[in-house]
C-alpha cells in the first residue's frame, strides 16, 4: 500500500530541484555524501587470513595503524562517490591511550550476543542529496573503557543481558561532551562544515578535536599514482589543507582558527602490525602516535603527506559550548583566500530551511507531531546509512593465491565463484558498523523505503544488484560478502513492483523503462530458483537459512548429515509471492506492450503449482499440517521417506506474505490469464480446492492469490496472534513461546 503524501501546488523545494538537477545530470549533487564505513575493520574485504576468520584477521587495534585495501571508514565522515578523498572527525580528551578516530565495539567473539557496537552515535537529519546532514556522537570526558567492555561481555553468557558503555560509569554525573557535526553544501562541490561541542557536565572540558582529511590508499596495489596532501597559508595567516588527487583534481579545507597542522601518511605501520620494517617513516597511525605520545618524529614536519588533521585544542567551560567552522571546497583562485567563510552561517541556515521544507512537502498527509518525527529520524537513519562499497574479486583472490579461472583452486574459497563481480558503488547499509556490507534482500526492503523520498536512487539499488557487475552469469542474485553464493528470501521482484508504483503515485513517473529492464534480469533470476532450488521439481524448494538462521533444528545452509533434502516452508512461499510480483510486473507491463500478454498466465501456472504443493503435495507430505493448522518445513529423506519438523516459527507464518489482489480489468486486459484460470479449474478440480480460488470475486469484484483459503487462513492467525505463541510484548516471535516448555527434538533415526 502506498501512503499518500501531502499534495501542495507550491512550487518544488530547493531540495526536490536538487534532486532533479542531479537526475539530469546538470549538477552532481549526490558525489559528496556520509559514504564512509563506520567499520573497515573485521570485513570479508580486509580478511586475508587463510582460514577466514575476518573478525581476527584485522582488529580494531590494528585499524589506527594499518592502512584498508577497499574502503575507509572514520566518524562522522563523508567522502566523494569513488572514496578518493575522505573527511571524518576524531577526538582526544587527553585520557584516553588513543584518539578516538572510529566506533568501537566487540567482534563476533567477544560479545555475548555476538559483534556489538558500543559507543553512542546519532543520525539525526539529512536531505536526499546531503546538502544537509546533522549527526551527533557523546564522546566521554574520562578514559574510555576499552578493556572493561571487552572483558566483562566476553565473560557473560547469552542468558545475560550485554554490559554496555552506560553501564560502565562513564557518563556519570554527565562527564561528557555531545559533539554535534553539520554539513551543508552550497554547491555540489562545496561543503561548509560545523562541529559544535556541548560540555554536558560542570567542569571545564579540555578537548582536542581534529577534523581530518585523507586519501583511501588505491596506491599500495600499484597502477595508481599517490596523491598530496599540503598545507596552504591563507592571506592572513590562516591555514589550509591542500589535497590534489590525479583523478578527483584539487580540494581545499579551511581550517578556520585552527591551532596546528598534522600530516602523515595513510600507509601500514609494518613495525607495529607485522613485525617488519617500515617503509616510510610516516604511517597511518602518526597523528595518533604525535598527540598522545608525544612523538614529533611521527609526523612529517614538510607538511605534507596523505593524511592530515587541523588541530583544535578546546578549554570549553561548564555547560557550555565551542564551534569550528571548516569549509572543503573544489580549489579555485577563490578558495585560496579568506573568503571562504563568507557567508556561511547564513548558507548552513539556509540548508537547515531546505531540509525542513523537503519533509513537509514528503510527509504523508495527516501525520501528527510525533508521527512527522519518527518519519524524519528514520530517513536520517536510512539516508547516512549510504555506504562507498568497494569489492573487485579477482584481484582479491588473486591477492590470496587463487586462480579465478584455474582447476586446481582452493576447494570452498570464499566468493571463488563470483570472480565476475566487480562492486564500486554507493549501497544502503543495513548498518554501517554492524553490518557494513550489503544483503541483498535487505536492500530490497531499503529501496522500498527509499522510495518515499528519492525514487532515482531507490530504483538504482534494485538495479545494481540485477546488473552484470552483480548478477551472477547463471542467474543467481549476490546474497553477502560472507559468502555471495548463500541464498536471500527472493523478494526482489515484490520491492521492483512496489518502488514502481511508488514512484508513480507519489512522484506522478511512471518509470515503464526502468520496468522493463527489470522484468527481463527477473526472468533469469526466477529460472535460476526453478533450475537450482527445486532439487525435485515438484514446485517446492530449498534455499538455505534465507535469513533466518536462528529458527532451525540444524544448520539450513547445509545439507542434511543424515542425507536427503530439506523442503523449506518459507523458501516455498517466498517463491509464491516471486511469481505473484512477476503476473503484477507482467500485467503492467502487457497494459502497453502486447510482447507481455503470455507472462501472466506463464507465472500465474507458476504460482498455482507451487500453493498446491504447498498446502496438498501429498496429504502426508506436504508442508501444511491439517492437525495443527500450522506450515512446518519437510525433511525429505534419501530412502524417500519424509518427516515434517514440527518446530513452530516463523518459517511458518512467511506464507502469510504470499499475498496479491488485483482487479477484475485484469482478466479482461489480459484474456490468456481471463481463459486461464476456468481451465485449470475444470482439468484440476481437487487441486484447486485446497487454497483460496482466485476466481472468486471479493470486495469491488478484486480477486485474491493466496496459498491459504479463508478456514486455514484464519488458523494460521490465530496461533500467530496468541500471545502463548508468538504474539509478544514487543511484536510477533521468532520462535513459539510453547518451546520455552515444550522443546522440539529430533533424531535423525526417528
């Protein structure tokens, strides 16, 4: 259902012609963005460990000296759409033993609920294109507790709740700084800067506080040459960071009342990491070593480098507050004077105005005040998850001795199958320190969301993952760095339909193009689920944990140990509801072009093959179990025999999602689908008994596609909304709350 948005006939907002200057390519708006990881560290990409153990290959306390291969990551940071250049802030209260330069929190290992992100950061505001985006994180004034955090989480059960940063006593009688950092662009190319720090307690504060630029090191792998960082005196003294980069140009940042100029160099420091000697004197974690150790060695006193900050050492008074005013801008004759603060507050205003004026043309009409809040953090949320994500699997395979191409390869390599993929774009995260790298099914639900606001950019996410770059040759959609080769809920062709009509009812375009195009990579993908996924071809399927890897009797990205398959419930119904989205996507687009009248009645016999073998493959077979009104996955044995695994989770309320209502024009549109359904009727008369009859006409004559009829329809919602089930305080459960005293077991001798 698409929310209806407030209708004005005011002219469009500063920020929707942004939007559409930036679509026509006029201006580039969208190049600048907070397109930095909040976690480099611990991913697939900088693993080159040789048995895979991403999370120990490259720890957090190698991060400050060991420089990334295929991104950066900082806090507060943005960077340009290629990760060329960077900026980010770091912080030193002068307590803690390193400066604060990225978020911690604990690896997979370490917490007692798994990796977990601890500091406190927040994103509270940006517009589609960033010309204005507003974070905050509370930077503690007192040693940060590194080693309490780690400690006592990894000594904790799973039982017990997580020890966080609040529960260590750091933010005690309000011992801490809010930092709040702003962006505004006055053009594309331009970015006013505002870091204000609010003193929370009652004593003064002494700070530093380093705004830092840097360039993401694409030199070390040669090819590339390396780009300068310098500084530039201003005519009246006031100095500025320089950065030139062959192929991004020149950038200045000025650096407004800055107390000293850092520079060193973003390279490994291989004395520290690797035990062997250095090959330049200044590394990545230089700034770092000069601040908190003192070493004046270890920065480059030529000032220049590939990595500098500007240093602000701040004494800010009881409950009050500092600013920084910094501007990085294209280097022109202009921005080479001090001109470059002219202005600004009066443009940071303006953006702040913008951003307010897009919401309230964007809001869905009838919002209340709390309701237009939610919406607004939840897009802030949503538009700084944007991450610059950088894979090329060849030569990352190359890099750890694996032939893309060759026979006698690793066996099981991790991604060693996907050695087309080359990804260097601009992707929603599901979380940028949890997870910072894309799912594929995650990134359909996002686009759907994206569409509220930025359709351009929700449709080029769907599109990514269907391009050649991504898709793999044999059909198959990526799933996620852990192993590309996994399988996510295909739920791609359902968020391609929904950003469609999005966009066409809210934004009046209707993108059949862009439709098209689509349909034609989810023609291929939908044969690779029939030809991989139905291991017998009786329209039911596999598909592995399909994201829920916490519901299962075993592990469902594997075989079975005692041999056989596993028909999967909810791998079956996200099938259903693929076919559905493909007759709705067809039908559009066989409105305007006759070349798709045969697709729907091609995916409607799709979809009626796979309810029936869902609900009556064969009375004791099938996934539906008519005794308990419940849908469970099958095991099917290698001797033939069967077994239903009566674990009641969610697994077997996903066929409540297979659900499509459309019109009685339909039928009258699209006759080879009108002829269809009365056929099958008569030629299958049991099998189309079991669920519910699309030919029934319902409220306003609309017929409805649903793998269960009215009966076990209500059935099923009873056992979900039972709160001795699955209705928690919280939202429905993964896992029926009857296991908590009547616990599944299972023996594969049963």
């Amino acid at each position: 259902m698409v929310v209806s948005q407030a209708q004005s006939s005011e002219a469009p907002s500063p920020e929707h012609q942004r939007l559409a200057e930036a679509a026509q390519g006029h201006k580039p708006w969208r190049t600048w963005g907070p397109y930095l990881s909040e976690r480099q560290w611990g991913t697939v990409r900088e693993d080159d460990s040789p048995d895979g153990d991403a999370w120990e290959s490259f720890s957090h306390d190698q991060a400050r000296s060991r420089a990334y291969q295929w991104g950066e990551d900082g806090l507060a940071g943005i960077s340009d759409d290629r990760q060329l250049l960077c900026f980010a802030l770091a912080l030193w209260n002068g307590k803690d033993p390193i400066i604060k330069e990225r978020l911690f929190g604990l690896t997979n290992s370490e917490g007692n609920h798994g990796e977990d992100v601890k500091d406190y950061y927040y994103y509270l505001d940006s517009t589609p294109t960033h010309s204005y985006m507003r974070y905050l994180y509370k930077y503690p004034l007192n040693t940060f507790p590194y080693d309490d955090l780690v400690v006592t989480n990894k000594a904790r059960s799973r039982h017990e709740p997580e020890y966080e940063l609040i529960d260590t006593g750091i933010f005690d009688n309000n011992q801490y700084c809010d930092v709040e950092v702003e962006y505004a662009k006055a053009d594309p190319e331009d970015l006013l800067i505002q870091i204000t720090v609010h003193n929370r307690s009652d004593q003064t504060a002494n700070l530093a506080v380093l705004p830092t630029l840097w360039f993401r090191n694409a030199w070390a792998q040669g090819g590339n040459a390396k780009p300068l960082i310098q500084a530039q005196p201003g005519q009246s003294g006031a100095a500025s960071l320089h950065a030139s980069h062959p192929d991004l140009g020149d950038f200045v940042l000025h650096c407004q009342g800055s107390d000293e100029l850092v520079f060193t160099d973003n390279e490994t420091n291989t004395e520290v990491v690797f035990q062997q000697p250095n090959q330049s004197p200044y590394t990545k974690c230089g700034i770092n070593r000069y601040l908190v150790h003192g070493e004046t060695a270890a920065v480059n006193p030529s000032k220049q480098g590939t990595k500098a900050s500007a240093i602000y050492n701040l004494s800010i008074g009881a409950n009050a507050s500092s600013t920084i005013k910094l501007r990085l801008t294209r280097s022109t004759l202009e921005s080479r004077d001090d001109s470059a603060y002219h202005a600004f507050d009066q443009i940071l205003d303006r953006r702040k105005q913008d951003c307010d004026h897009y919401y309230a043309k964007v809001m869905p009409a009838g919002f209340n005040a709390e309701q237009k809040l939610v919406f607004r953090q939840a897009m802030a949320g949503m538009l700084w998850s944007k991450q610059f994500y950088n894979y090329d699997i060849t030569p990352w395979l190359q890099q750890r001795g694996i032939d893309p191409l060759g026979s006698n390869n690793a066996q099981g390599f991790r991604n060693q199958q996907w050695h087309h993929m080359n990804n260097s774009d601009v992707i929603s995260m599901p979380d940028k320190w949890e997870y910072p790298w894309y799912a594929a099914w995650d990134l359909a639900f996002h686009a759907t969301t994206f569409a509220y606001v930025d359709p351009s950019f929700a449709k080029r996410q769907l599109s990514l993952m269907l391009s050649s770059q991504y898709l793999h040759p044999n059909g198959q959609i990526p799933a996620y760095e852990w192993n590309f080769g996994d399988v996510n809920p295909p739920v791609h062709a359902w968020a391609t339909f929904n950003v469609y009509l999005t966009d066409a009812s809210l934004h009046g375009q209707v993108d059949h193009q862009w439709l098209k195009e689509s349909f034609h990579k989810l023609l291929i993908n939908f044969t690779w689920w029939l030809n991989r996924k139905d291991a017998n071809g009786n329209n039911v399927f596999q598909g592995g944990f399909l994201g829920l890897d916490n519901i299962g009797i075993f592990d469902r990205t594997e075989s079975p140990e005692m041999g056989g398959s596993l028909e999967q419930a909810d791998g079956t119904a996200w099938m259903a509801l693929f076919a559905q989205a493909m007759v709705q996507i067809s039908v559009e687009l066989a409105r305007k072009d006759e070349t798709y009248r045969e697709y729907p009645a091609k995916f409607m016999r799709h979809y009626l093959s796979i309810a029936h073998a869902m609900v009556n493959r064969n009375a004791s077979e099938s996934m539906w179990d008519e005794e308990d009104g419940f849908f469970y996955d099958v095991l099917r044995k290698s001797d033939g025999s069967s077994t239903r695994l009566k674990v009641r989770s969610m697994v077997g309320l996903i066929p409540l999602c297979a659900v499509y209502s459309f019109e009685q024009d339909v039928l009258e549109t699209i006759p080879e689908l009108g002829d269809l359904l009365p056929r099958l009727k008569e030629k299958f008369p049991v099998q189309h008994s079991l669920f519910h009859d699309v030919r029934f006409r319902g409220y306003a004559n609309r017929h409805l596609m649903s793998v269960l009829d009215e009966t076990n329809l209500r059935r099923v919602l009873k056992i979900m909304l039972d709160p001795a089930e699955f209705l928690g305080d919280y939202g429905i459960r993964s896992i029926s709350k009857r296991h908590e005293s009547e616990p599944y077991r299972f023996s594969h001798n049963q």
